[in-house]
C-alpha cells in the first residue's frame, strides 16, 4: 500500500490524502484517495472479455465492449470528487464511519464519454426516471450488499460522465478501471467504479446504499426519510500552515488552501488569522472550471507571538455562504462548517 496516503482501514481498503498533496490543482493518481464499500477486483479485467450492460427502461438493451465506447463522442472534463464523509473526524460530535479529516477529495482531469452518449443509443423509454450503476466489487461483511446506487435521469442526461481515463492514464485499477461513472460536482457515492452494468428505472434504486446511507438524518430518525447526499457542499478547507504549526512572528506567511462548490462555481474566498474578528479576501489561483476546485492564499505576517486561529470561509457564484458550523447528523455527511476546519498555530 503506497506510503504516500494515511490508511483510515485496511479492509476495505479506505485512505486519505495528505495535505500537502492536495496544493497542487491536479491530484495525481498515485495519491488520490481510496474510498471502497467492498473488495476491490484482484486484477484489471480482461478487456476482450469485458462488456457493460445496459438495460432496464429502455428501447433497446446493449452489450457494449470497450471499442463500441471508444467510438462514442468523447468528453473530458475536470472534476473534484469528494467523499461525503470527508471532514467527518472534525466534527465536534462524533458521528459513525471512517475518520475522514481533510484528506478524503481530489481533483483529476478524467476522459471518457457522456452517460447521454449510451443512453440515447440505447433509447429511453418514457418510463425512464433514474439510472442505476453496479460495478464489479465484491460485496464485504456479513449483509453481502452491491454497491448499487442511482442518480435522477436528468443528472445523468445533463452532467455524467463514463471516464476510462484519469489525468491521461487509463483509470488505474483502484479507481474504477475499465470504467467508472462519474456524477460531475456530486460526492463520491454517485460515481460508481469497475461498471459492469447501468440499468435504467422508473423510481430510485431500492437498496442499502440508496436507503439506509448517503442520507442526512438525526438519531431517532428513519435513514430512509432522509435527504439523499448528493452535490458536494461549499467548502473551504486550510491546507498551509497545518494545525500545531509554529510560525515565526513578523515574516510574511503564505496561507493556503482549497475550496469546491459543488455544482457551483467559487465566487470568493476570505480568510481570518484572529480567530474570525476580521476577514481578508483570498486571493483565488489557478484555472476557473466547472466541477473543479479552486486554489488560494492570502499573505500573512503574523505579528505577536502565542496561539493564532485561522478561518476560511467560502461563498459561490449561487450566492450562498459556508455555514459557521456543520449541521451535525448520525453519519456524519457534508461537514463544511467554518469553525470545525480551523487551524490553530503558534506564532514564535
Ligand atoms: N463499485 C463501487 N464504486 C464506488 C464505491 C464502492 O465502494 N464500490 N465507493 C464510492 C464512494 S463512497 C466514493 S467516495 C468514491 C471514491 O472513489 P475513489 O476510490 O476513486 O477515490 O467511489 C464510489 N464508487
Ligand atoms: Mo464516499
């Protein structure tokens, strides 16, 4: 296992990134994070053999190999994917899952082709309303569920992509090889990997994946009636200074981090170093791309030696703010609370 992430579980295997690998725009594929439910294949697939099937509400089936997609209109896109549990382990309250601090999201360039592509070739009935993927883990633990989950017919008609391509290599075997779904500005549960099969259906795919997770809910509440998690929330996180650092009193600081929206795009970015009595705007850096993250920095010079609390807080081209804390729930989804991704430092 690479040395590069911090392994938050074994089996199944789930790893972060480390902070400093996320300052770059791209993440590349040797350390962009691990996030499984199951087994991943022991091995790639033998693509002569391999074939997606598409069925369910539409006119007519299909078996499609890897050629019949390559000769598909192609598409590339960028696209931050984060784990709807990233930032669980800041939560003040603790919630159940893997102990996601920031670490759990990364950004590639990935090549593929739109989901619209194979959905049109395959025709859609009226009926059509959702559209399920399965891939070819194995199930773990005692239930032996599959991965299956569905995103609504105009997602997948507006915004999807099948990518067997990531940062220009095929998708390496972790991610998803030979192809993965990939719900642009939606968390990571929407982007099913190792696609064996797209069926689509009349109402939401009913099963453990869809009903019982990837739903914000309270204890005492049915995870049924919750919200599904969908688009990644507007979130800015710190990745320089870390938090524990020591900064020397009276040299300029470049203060760095990240921050996505979601389906949205980053509008600003403003920083506070004295624990959120005074706000700086954030200078944003790098490429401006729907679906992709957003990079910043703002120049500090800390003055006076001691503790230092440094905020950063995100707003979207939707209008909408960072909460200053989480809205807590029992798994622990879509932390993107201001206060509970503060860094404190010690200036000296
Ligand atoms: N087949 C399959 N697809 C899956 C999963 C899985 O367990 N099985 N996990 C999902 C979740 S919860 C996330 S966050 C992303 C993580 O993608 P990555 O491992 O390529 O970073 O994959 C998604 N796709
Ligand atoms: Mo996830």
């Amino acid at each position: 296992m690479s040395p590069r992430l911090r392994i938050l579980s074994e089996k199944p295997l789930n790893a972060e990134t480390p902070p400093e690998h996320l300052l770059s725009w791209i993440t590349a594929n040797r350390v962009f994070f691990s996030r499984n439910q199951g087994a991943i294949p022991r091995r790639k697939v033998d693509l002569r053999r391999w074939r997606l099937s598409v069925e369910g509400e539409v006119e007519r089936p299909l078996r499609l190999g890897i050629d019949d997609l390559l000769r598909l209109p192609r598409a590339i896109a960028a696209d931050t994917l984060e784990c709807s549990g990233n930032g669980r382990a800041l939560l003040t309250e603790r919630a159940s899952g893997n102990p996601w601090t920031l670490g759990g999201v990364g950004n590639a360039v990935w090549g593929g082709t739109r989901l619209r592509e194979v959905l049109t070739a395959a025709g859609l009935k009226p009926t059509a309303a959702h559209v399920a993927f399965e891939g070819l883990d194995r199930p773990l633990g005692a239930a032996g569920v599959p991965f299956i989950r569905s995103i609504p017919l105009e997602k997948a008609l507006s915004s999807t992509l099948l990518a067997w391509e990531m940062n220009g290599d095929p998708l390496p075997l972790k991610h998803g090889f030979p192809l993965r779904a990939l719900a642009l500005g939606w968390t990571g549960a929407n982007c099913v990997k190792w696609l064996k099969r797209i069926v689509v259906l009349d109402r939401p795919w009913n099963g453990f994946y869809m009903d019982r997770v990837y739903r914000f809910f309270r204890k005492g509440e049915d995870p049924s009636s919750g919200e599904p998690v969908t688009a990644m929330r507007l979130k800015a996180v710190i990745l320089r200074p870390q938090p524990g650092d020591l900064l020397p009193a009276g040299l300029p600081f470049p203060v760095l981090g990240a921050a996505w929206a979601g389906e949205e795009e980053i509008a600003a970015v403003e920083v506070s170093c004295d624990g959120g009595a005074t706000w700086l705007a954030a200078e944003l850096l790098g490429p401006s791309v729907r679906y992709a993250w957003r990079h910043w920095q703002i120049l500090w010079t800390p003055p006076a030696k001691g503790p230092a609390r440094i905020l950063a807080r995100a707003r979207d081209s939707a209008g909408r703010r960072q909460p200053d804390r989480a809205s807590w729930n029992v798994l622990g989804y879509g932390n993107n609370g201001v206060e509970e991704h503060g860094v404190t430092v010690t200036v000296g």
